[in-house]
C-alpha cells in the first residue's frame, strides 16, 4: 500500500551534539559518560567527561542516536544517562506524527540512501539539512506501531540467536581452558614440540602476474584469505593446473593454516582449519601449512595454536610487516593429552562448533528478513 511521503524534519526533531573539550576526557569514572561516534552502534562509553554541561545534552537509555561521520550508523542508547558528543546526533520524534518505533525502524534505508548520494571524501559527512529533507513514508500511527511491532520481533531474534553464538564461545573457551591449559601439579602429560607431532611448511612463491580469475582453475590461498578462525575467498586468484612440482603445497581437509604476516588483528590471530569446502586449493609463499601427524587430532592442535599461550610465545618481528617465523612456530611446546582424552574433547568441541554455525545461519536468515520487511514498509 502506498501511503503518504514527508520530509523527515516535518515529524522529527534533530538534536547535533555539543563540542566538549577534549582535555576534560578520561578513562576515570568521574562525571557523565561522553558518547563519540564509536560509541553508536556499542551503545556505551568508557570515556568519561569531568567539565560543566547543559542538561539538554543528556541522552537518556532508549534514546535514538546516529553517527553522522563515515557510514552513518543508527542506534538505541543501552546505558545509563550520558552526554552527546559533536557528530552524534539525537533524533526526536514527534510522537503526535511518527511512532518512535516505527522511526527506529526507518531510519536506516533513509541513512543508506543519503550514504549512497553523499559524494566520496577521506571521511563522508552527513548534515541535519540533509537528515531533514529525507523522505519518510507516513502511514496512520496505528499502523505505525504495527509494523514497529513485526520488526521488533525479528530484531529480538536476531539478538537472542547473537547471544546464544556468545555463550557457546564462551563455553568453548572454558572447555579449552580447562582442557588444553596448564595441569595442576602431579598430573603427567607429554609435553611435545609442534614439530614433533605436525608437518609445517610454507607456500610457494606463484607469480601475481599469472594469476587467473577462470572458475575452473585452482584457488590460491593467500594471507588475504586466512582471516581468523576461517578461510575466506571473497578475494580469489587461481592458478591453471596442479603440477608435479605444486603437488606437495596441495591443501587437505583439516590442514591448520595460519598467515604469517601480520597474524594478529582486531579480530584476533589469523588461523584457520581447511573444511570440505576449501579444497582443492594451493598454499601461496607466507601463509603456513601445518598438518598433524598420529599422535594429536587437527581439532586439538588448531585450539592449542589458537591459545594465548602461543601468542605469547610468538614475538612478531617488527620489519615494514610484522610477521611470525616458521622456525618459531615450530617450536613451540605444549602440553598434550592422550589421544583417548584428545577423542573425549574433540568430540565435545565438535558438538559446541555445530551450535554457533546454526545460530549464525539462522541470524543471517533474519537479518535477510529484516532487510526484506523495511524494504516493503520503507521503499
């Protein structure tokens, strides 16, 4: 049904935030929180502001935020009453007109068509004029609050299969922890190299310039394509055919991966564990091959590895690209239970792993829902 289109500022009232002096910032918990951009989407701060304000600043919890700096971010306040910072804005709705709901739920088309429309700089801004002139479609506020209702649900649903992919990390760690970490004195276990339970090598030097994009050709797998905890081929280049000579960098289902320049990022240490899915492929120069011998499970060395223990271990050399050196990874000692224990813990890390990977696909599935339903409502 087609309803009726406003400017944005017709029924919506902008709040900008205020330019506090950054020198009254801290960490100490002196004062009010101060929400900056990066605190949007998070819907907290840790940053504290110590200096005097004007009351009209304070955001209070449920209050509708957006970021008006780089991707033009929306979201609910979660915390206990804090101040707005300059280049968050507050959106106010005038509850007579629009649902507050229903604006929540708007919001973001309209930001992403400003987004789309707004020229590329270092840094896209986004001004209240413009936030203003957007169009809004304005059905009864009846309805309104019905179609807020239908998409609170599906967000609710989407956080509870997010935090049902947390608690089974967690429960992972705490298994790993407990299982793979330090034993109390007296316990006995082996305490093996990497060398001594695994094969390690690193990939051979393909030249870039006979890279193919050709479907039926072999994937390489690059640095670039070992983000943590996955392989990733969204960034692909492939060679045309495994020679006699390349047979011996061929990846296997459960072969340990792990990229040797700049292994650690925000996201954590760029690991991975081969499925069935990312063979056949080739191992490329700086990416490390580890496949495990008879005496450890791939599942049980790939969490060792993963430990911070070994990123302890593991001094990145600081050249133009920090990077771990094979030699190091080689030898690195552990504690290792017996394979009947590694059976026992690998069977359980197996089940927990089904969990996130189900939680993920249903949340995928909703937010594809999500996306669908505002595009019927908001188009």
């Amino acid at each position: 049904m087609k309803w009726t289109t406003v400017e944005l500022g017709e029924v919506c009232d902008f709040l900008s935030g205020f330019a506090f002096k950054s020198e009254l910032f801290s960490t100490e918990p002196v004062g009010l929180p101060i929400i900056r951009i990066r605190d949007v989407l998070p819907g907290s701060s840790a940053t504290f502001y110590s200096g005097d304000y004007q009351p009209q600043f304070i955001v209070e919890k449920g209050d509708i935020l957006i970021g008006m700096d780089g991707e033009f971010n929306r979201e609910r306040w979660k915390s206990d009453p804090a101040l707005l910072n300059q280049r968050v804005c507050k959106a106010i709705a005038r509850e007579s007109l629009v649902d507050n709901g229903y604006l929540y739920h708007a919001l973001p088309m309209l930001l992403k068509k400003i987004e789309d429309e707004t020229p590329f700089v270092t840094v896209k801004h986004l001004s209240v004029a413009k936030l203003k002139s957007a169009q809004i479609p304005l059905p009864p506020l009846e309805e309104q609050r019905r179609i807020a209702a239908i998409l609170d649900k599906v967000v609710v649903l989407i956080e509870s299969a997010a935090q049902a992919f947390w608690l089974s990390q967690d429960l992972k760690k705490s298994l790993v922890n407990e299982s793979l970490g330090p034993t109390k004195e007296g316990d006995e276990r082996a305490r093996p190299k990497v060398r001594d339970v695994a094969n390690m090598i690193t990939g051979f030097p393909f030249k870039s310039v006979q890279y193919t994009d050709k479907a039926q050709h072999i994937r390489l797998c690059r640095g670039i394509n070992v983000p943590p905890d996955r392989i990733a081929w969204k960034q692909v280049a492939r060679w045309p055919e495994i020679t006699p000579e390349l047979r011996s960098y061929q990846i296997d289902q459960d072969d340990i991966l792990i990229a040797m320049d700049r292994p650690w990022i925000t996201e954590g240490f760029k690991i991975a564990r081969a499925k069935p899915t990312d063979v056949p492929s080739l191992l490329v120069q700086r990416v490390a091959r580890i496949r495990v011998g008879s005496q450890i499970l791939p599942r049980i060395l790939f969490e060792i590895l993963s430990s911070k223990a070994f990123a302890t271990h593991c001094t990145p050399t600081e050249t133009t690209v920090p990077h771990i050196s094979p030699i190091e990874t080689r030898e690195y000692e552990f504690e290792l239970p017996c394979l009947k224990e590694q059976k026992r813990i690998d069977s359980i890390l197996a089940g927990i792993e089904k969990s996130p990977a189900a939680m993920n696909r249903r949340a995928h599935l909703l937010k594809e829902k999500l996306c669908t339903l505002s595009r019927s409502y908001f188009n």
